[in-house]
C-alpha cells in the first residue's frame, strides 16, 4: 500500500539529532567517537539534591497525572525565580510548563502562526526555529549576521524586515550557535523599533541565562522595556542550567490569552508533563545556584581552551564566546584548502577521519561555518583537539610526532 502522508509530515529531522543517531551507530559498531555535536555535557550530572527530589516523588505516590500547565507549587517557583533573578512579576495564570522548552517553543507556534504570518530570524539560530515555523505555513525572513559583528542583530537590520505580516521576532540570548549574548544597551534599541510595531509578538529564549561569563550581564528584553509585556513570551528552562537535559522540562511565561491557548494546545498533544520531573524541577529552582557556579567556571576554563586552539588554526576565524556551550567558527578557507564544496563535507571528514562529531553552520542558517561544543570532559576535549589537528593539517602534525620521538 502506498501511504499518502500530509505536507506537515515532509518536515525534516532534527539535525542535531539526526547527527547524534550517526555518533550511536557508528559507536555500536565499536568506534570512539568524541561528540562535540549535542548541547550538554558529559561529565556534570544533575545535583544529588535534585535526584533525590525525584526519588522521594517516587516512593511517594506522585506518578499520577497533574494538571495540564504543570502543577501548582512549580508554577509558583518559576514565578518566585522570574521574580528574583529577573525582576519580572508574573502570576501562575501567566505560566506553563511543557516536555522542554522546545515544547513550549512549538506551543507558542502552532496557537500563533498562520499561513502568510512571517517570523524573523537571526542566523544563526537553532534549527527548531526555522522548522517549527515552517510547520506551521507561515514563513521564516532571515537576517543574515556575520562574525565581525559578533553574530548580532543591529536595530536596521530589523525595521528593514518588517513588514505588514510580520507576526513574531525571536530573541535568543546567550545565543545557540554563537554564544553571544545581547546587552541591555542593544536590547534597548531593539525594543524602540518593536514598539513602533504593535501586530508583533516576541518570543525570547532565555534557556541559555546562567551559562555566562561575560562581563555583560544577561537582561531580558522586559527589563529595558517592560511596555513590552503584553505581547512577549519568555522561554526558559532546566536542561541547561542543572545538567537535566534528559528530564525534559521548559516553561513559558507571557499574556494570559497566549498561555490558556498554548494550554489547550498542549492538553491534546502531550496532556501533563512528567509529574517526577516536576517534583524535580522544584527543587531545580530553589534559589541555589551553586552547581551552576562551578560548572559555568568549568566551562569557562573549557571555551578558553578550544577558543585558543581555534584562533591559531590556519584558515579559522572565530569570536570568543560570551555564554551557552559553543563557539562558532568561519572555516572558509580551511574548506578551500582541503578543496572540499561545503561545511558538509567538512563535518563528514572530521567524523570520518578524526572520530569527532561537530555540526556544519548551514544548519544553523550560516555556510562556511562550523558549531562546536566545548562542554565535553577535559581529557576528552584535548584528544578532540588532537584529532581534528591531525585531519586538518596530517603533514604538520606528522612532523610534530617525528620531532617528538
């Protein structure tokens, strides 16, 4: 029989995702393969005091459905966090939690879009993004940045992408691929153009908030504007920020209009999230932050390192990275040296030839570049590094054994 499948389902796989099922069977079938590919780290577990939480929801009977939009004491947590770290005020009736912030990404989509709405983008972006939009009908406008711009969206940029379909624009700071993160300054002027805008709705994703170490402080667009509220929806989560990004948990905080619909929505989707991992994420956002502490110096320690190798690998241009996982270098000429056609066919090399799992940037909406994650163990960091050295310059790395033995 030959099934006919809707134009919904002709959308693509995750990339990322698709990449680390290569990484799974090309281990299975016994190589060690170093994945610099999916945004989470191998070696920070999530804190002893959040398992425990899930234990005790366990062994107390709390595996049974909750409501909808997540149970109340875990609303009220993230509005007491909002309030807290972010000197935004929300109340439960504005919130709800979903199976990941890409859940609540999607939500948000699906009860907004239409067919002939227009979302603009900032390339790079996550992937999701682009598909998500896509599914909906509507269509994606991207703004093209660039390296010597730190990736960044400049306010002339965005009033020329406007237009009278223009229905959202997404922020996403730090910033998935480039870890940049927009300062209270830039969001600023940002938000002047958005004002002049009332049919736009903004959806800003903070998933990435406590993985900084820049001296600019992370700010949501509501702390430069706050007469943005009532048309900007805040995406946020725990994958990150506690190493939980198998627990599967977001949340979105916004106009209580856009939070009942996406409720309905989700209702018919995926019903309540995962009653242990809620339990769990209260105890996430009890205000200690200490395990973030360590690991964002960890990880600083980590970006510095793979910052460093990048700088000084002929034919790679690259900015240091402000927050989030990853750096995000132009690799161009390293392309043309080893007389390849595309990002593509670079990340196919390294894994073949190096057995290191990286991203291509056309993925991410930008050719000619390269998302690598630096979040991995040290050890396993340093033999990544190795390995791509040896594909992309074998002769010099010989000459180095040579002299070394």
């Amino acid at each position: 029989m030959n099934i006919k499948f809707s134009k919904r389902s002709e959308l693509r796989p995750s990339p990322i995702f698709s990449q680390s099922s290569k990484v799974t069977r090309m281990r299975e079938a016994g190589q060690d393969i170093i994945s610099l590919a999916l945004g989470e780290t191998d070696d920070f577990d999530t804190p002893l005091h959040i398992k425990a939480a899930a234990i005790e929801a366990i062994d107390s009977g709390k595996t049974k459905y909750t409501p909808v939009d997540g149970i109340a004491k875990l609303k009220q947590a993230i509005c007491q966090k909002l309030l807290q770290e972010n000197d935004l005020e929300y109340n439960p009736y504005e919130v709800i939690v979903s199976t990941g912030a890409k859940q609540s990404i999607h939500n948000a989509m699906m009860c907004l879009l239409d067919k002939g709405d227009e979302v603009i983008l900032t390339a790079p972006y996550w992937p999701s993004y682009y598909d998500n939009i896509v599914l909906t009908g509507a269509k994606p406008v991207i703004i093209k940045t660039s390296l010597e711009k730190k990736f960044k969206l400049l306010p002339e940029q965005l009033e020329a992408a406007i237009t009278k379909n223009t229905r959202i624009v997404i922020i996403n700071s730090p910033n998935n691929p480039s870890g940049q993160i927009y300062s209270a300054s830039e969001l600023k002027k940002l938000s002047k153009i958005l004002l002049k805008h009332p049919q736009i709705l903004i959806i800003t994703d903070d998933i990435y908030e406590h993985i900084k170490w820049s001296e600019t402080e992370f700010s949501n667009i509501l702390n430069v504007c706050p007469s943005l509220k009532e048309r900007t929806l805040i995406i946020n989560g725990i994958s990150k920020s506690f190493a939980m990004t198998g627990w599967r948990m977001g949340y979105a905080a916004g106009p209580i209009d856009l939070i009942q619909k996406m409720k309905s929505f989700q209702s018919q989707a995926t019903s309540c999230p995962c009653s242990i991992t809620q339990y769990a994420a209260l105890e996430a956002l009890d205000g200690n932050l200490s395990t973030i502490d360590k690991m964002v110096q960890t990880f600083q320690k980590r970006h510095n390192f793979m910052f460093e190798f990048l700088t000084n690998l002929e034919g790679c241009e690259v900015q240091p990275a402000q927050g989030a996982y990853y750096l995000f270098p132009k690799v161009t000429e390293i392309i043309k040296r080893l007389e390849l056609k595309s990002d593509l066919e670079l990340v196919d090399l390294i894994l073949e030839k190096a057995g290191v799992s990286v991203l291509p940037g056309s993925v991410f909406g930008v050719e000619g570049h390269l998302r690598i994650s630096f979040v991995s163990s040290d050890d396993r960091l340093k033999e990544a590094i190795k390995r791509i050295n040896e594909v992309i310059h074998p002769t010099e790395s010989t000459e180095d054994n040579e002299t070394t033995s």
